[in-house]
C-alpha cells in the first residue's frame, strides 16, 4: 500500500535520505546521484547513489505544515530508521554571518506550532555524530569555522516575511524585539523546516526507531537589520555537503 501523500510503499525508501524545501533543489541533487526522478505525488523524489552508497532526494515543501506530513511519510517509507539530513536555506541572524556562507545547526530554538503539536517543549537537538558529518564535509571542501562556516543554535518559524520583516506583521513591536533577542542570544540563523525534522525523529526514536538528523543552510538574506532581501548564491557546495555527510555515516 502506497503512502497517501508521496505515493510510495513503506519501506522504499534507502536509509540516508537528503531533504529539501525546493523542487529545483532535488533536480540539482538529482543529477549529482544520477538519480531517477519519482513524481506521482506531490512531492519530487530521486534515488541513486553517491561514494557507492544509496541515497534519496526529498522536497518537503515550504514550511513546517507542509514538511510535518512530507517527513512523517519520508521516515515510513525509510522503516523508521536511517540518517536525514535538510539542505536548505536560511537568513542569517548575526551580521558575521553572512551571504554565501554555510551554517550547520546543532539544535533549534522553535517559532512555529507544528513542532510543538508534534513534541510538545522536548529540546531540538540535532545528532551529534551528523553535525560532525556535516562540519567535516564543509571543513574538505575548504570552508573555515568562524570565518564562512558556523556551527551553533539556529531558529525554525512558520511565517517568512512576516517574521524577518515584522512591519509586514500585526505586531511590529514584538517582531522586532523577538528577533533582537534572538540575535543577542547568538542564534545564528532562520529558516522554516528543521523543528519539525528534529521533532519527528525524537517522536519516532522514543518508539522504536533509529534516526539520526541534521542540517546546513546556505545564507540566502543578509542580517536581518539590514532589511529583508533575497540572493542568489551558488548551491553546489551545499549540495556536496549533505552528500559528503550523508554519505559518510
């Protein structure tokens, strides 16, 4: 019987899997593991291999709501166990972080309800042996800690202009103290999945399961002080760093 949503059978998917919040994404990933392309749901899947080892591409969506359901059926169809990781992109938080660079969050601090729907106040923290995976993979390819690579607390929220431009919000007061705490507190980013990636895995591995997750996030918007713009930085080294990290585990 095929999950409802990505029309795939439990158990179909391999055990390293690499999520992502665009479809364009999982075309790029795609050619890298000359993966074959599945499309009958909602959602965009490829399959193939990278370093000899099996691996698939997921597009959950934008935001937590879509990626609650997306996730919950990714780790099914993986029969509750494996390694996820999310490739994503993210705002940074810190004026030291900046554009081009890449973060690895080692746990979450949760703006949106569908994590706590999912876990209730249960900390988000990433696995200790993917962050390593991830920092390492980075560290090969040439990036350095504190300099264009940061690794440390990241924040997930369910509304994206109104969050990173709260004049856009029916509360610009406390928007812009929210997100001045945030940046005092050292959070180093903002992006709008990986709560809910984390949550699951807790949910699953207190029942049985066997998950380890994380994630990195290519800077996509400069410091939020400094208004709410987008760019365009190239996605290879992303790419390769989940594959690297994934792969390696």
């Amino acid at each position: 019987m095929k999950l409802y949503h990505l029309r795939i059978p439990k158990g179909s998917l391999p055990s390293r899997v690499i999520l992502v919040g665009s479809r364009r994404r999982v075309s790029l990933i795609s050619e890298v593991i000359g993966g074959r392309l599945i499309d009958e749901g909602r959602q965009l899947i490829a399959v193939g291999s990278y370093d000899g080892k099996e691996v698939a591409v997921v597009d959950t969506g934008m935001g937590p709501s879509s990626a609650s359901i997306v996730v919950r059926e990714v780790i099914e169809a993986m029969d509750r166990r494996g390694i996820l990781v999310r490739a994503g992109t993210c705002g940074s938080l810190q004026p030291h972080v900046e554009v081009g660079h890449l973060v690895v969050s080692k746990a979450v601090i949760s703006d949106d309800q569908v994590s706590r729907r999912i876990i209730g106040d249960y900390p988000l923290i990433s696995d200790e042996d993917v962050v390593r995976a991830l920092e390492t993979a980075a560290r090969e390819l040439g990036y350095e800690r504190g300099k264009d690579l940061h690794v440390g607390v990241t924040h997930t929220k369910d509304a994206l202009y109104e969050f990173e431009d709260p004049e856009l919000s029916t509360d610009p007061e406390s928007g812009r103290k929210r997100l001045d705490f945030l940046s005092k507190m050292g959070v180093l980013a903002t992006e709008m999945e990986m709560s809910v990636i984390l949550a699951l895995t807790h949910w699953y591995n207190v029942r049985g399961g066997a998950l380890r997750s994380g994630g990195v996030f290519l800077v996509v918007s400069p410091f939020v002080s400094r208004g709410l713009t987008f760019m365009h930085p190239d996605q290879t080294d992303l790419v390769r760093v989940a594959l690297r990290a994934v792969t390696s585990l």
